[in-house]
C-alpha cells in the first residue's frame, strides 16, 4: 500500500501520503484489519413488489483523506458538496419472518464516483452516479425491519472487485483494493409503502475485514 500508517492523539490511524510515480497510486479507503475505514450516509429505496433495492448517498469519512478534502466548500458538508458518492443496485433474494420482525437478504454491485462538480440531490438518486467511476464492489446482506419501529439494521459483506486511480489534488490516488470489508447500518424509514417503493435513511460504518486470499499463478 502505498502510505504510511500513523498514530493521532486519538489513538486512530491514518494513512500519510508518500511520494508515488504516475503509475503507483496512494490508496486511499484501506484501514488496518478490524478498523474502520469508510462511512457513509445514504437513502435506500425497496420496492416491496419488484424486490429492487437502490442506494444512493455520500462519503463523510474515508481513510486516509482529511474530512475536508470530502467537499467541494468545507463549510456545508452535505450531500450537494460531496465530491464521493456511492450508487447501490441490488435484489432482494429472499424474506423471513421472525415473529414481528422482518429479515431480508439481498445481493447487489455498489460503484463509488468521484465528482468534483457534484449535486447530490436525495430527491433525484442519479445525482450520486455523476463524475469518475472510481471503485465497484459485490455486496452480500441481510437486514432486519422492525414495523412498530420502522427501523431498520443490516449488515453486509463487502466484496471490492474493482479500483481505478484518478487524479485528487494534485496526486494519483486509489480508492480501495480488491478484497473484504464489512458494512453495518442502521435506518430510519420515512416512507413505509405496501405498494410502491419506501425510502429509508440511514447512515453506515465500513470496517477493514481481512483480504481475500492470493490467487495463486498457473
């Protein structure tokens, strides 16, 4: 990887940059094992009938990028100044009941846009696939839905498949490597629909979990 791990008063680490060439990228997005490594806040859509489910949302913390460099203006960080984005397509593949609680599990391909003219907008969730495709990545989860609550809590495996560098600043970064992470969120339903779509927000925590193996050479 190309950076240096350091420690901050807090006891976190970050990733320092370090001189690279024009082919050798600082990766960005990749923490130590069993840390955290992304957060992001996101709306999702599931529409009941179809099983289709869309995610769309921002990045407000990446390792290795100061909280600042995450926004166009440092003085509204919302999701029309974010310049990473994450778009979502997914299915859901099957439905438990657990006595009130409902469990779904779902499959999906998540790609990562870097915009560095970016206007998310939560009502239009192509406004969070504009930009430079930077990272996709399979996604394998299950989320449970309280009804009386309208909550909901999901975890997810994280899969990364694909990460193209691009210029930030000035510098050659990646965002991410192939291999594991694994996700977890909580969401507040604001429209609940029998028929139709329902849109919950939320906001999850993306934790470095060990990579995938080596493949071995023929």
């Amino acid at each position: 990887m190309s950076g240096l791990l350091t420690r901050e008063s807090g006891g976190g680490a970050r990733a320092e940059p370090v001189l690279v060439t024009s082919d050798q990228p600082r990766i960005v997005s990749i923490s130590p094992i069993g840390t955290i490594s992304r957060r992001q806040t996101y709306q999702l859509l599931i529409n009941k009938q179809s099983g289709k489910v869309i995610i769309f949302g921002y990045f407000n913390y990446i390792h290795g990028l100061d909280e600042e460099e995450l926004y166009l203006e440092d003085d509204r960080k919302a999701e029309s100044k974010a310049l990473f984005t994450l778009y979502l397509e997914a299915r859901v593949t099957r439905v438990h009941k657990n006595g009130p609680l409902l469990a779904y599990e779902g499959l999906g391909v998540s790609t990562v846009f870097f915009d560095d003219t970016p206007d998310g907008d939560f009502s239009d969730p192509e406004t969070f696939r504009d930009g430079i495709l930077i990272a996709m990545g399979e996604e394998n989860s299950v989320f449970t839905f309280d009804p009386e609550t309208e909550i909901g809590i999901g975890d997810v495996r994280l899969r990364q498949i694909q990460a193209w560098p691009f210029e930030f600043n000035g510098e050659l970064i990646q965002f991410g490597a192939v291999g594991n992470q694994n996700v977890s969120w909580r969401g507040k339903t604001q429209r609940n629909k029998a028929l139709g779509w329902t849109r919950v927000f939320c906001q999850s925590t993306t934790v470095q979990a060990e990579p995938l193996p080596a493949v071995p050479p023929p």
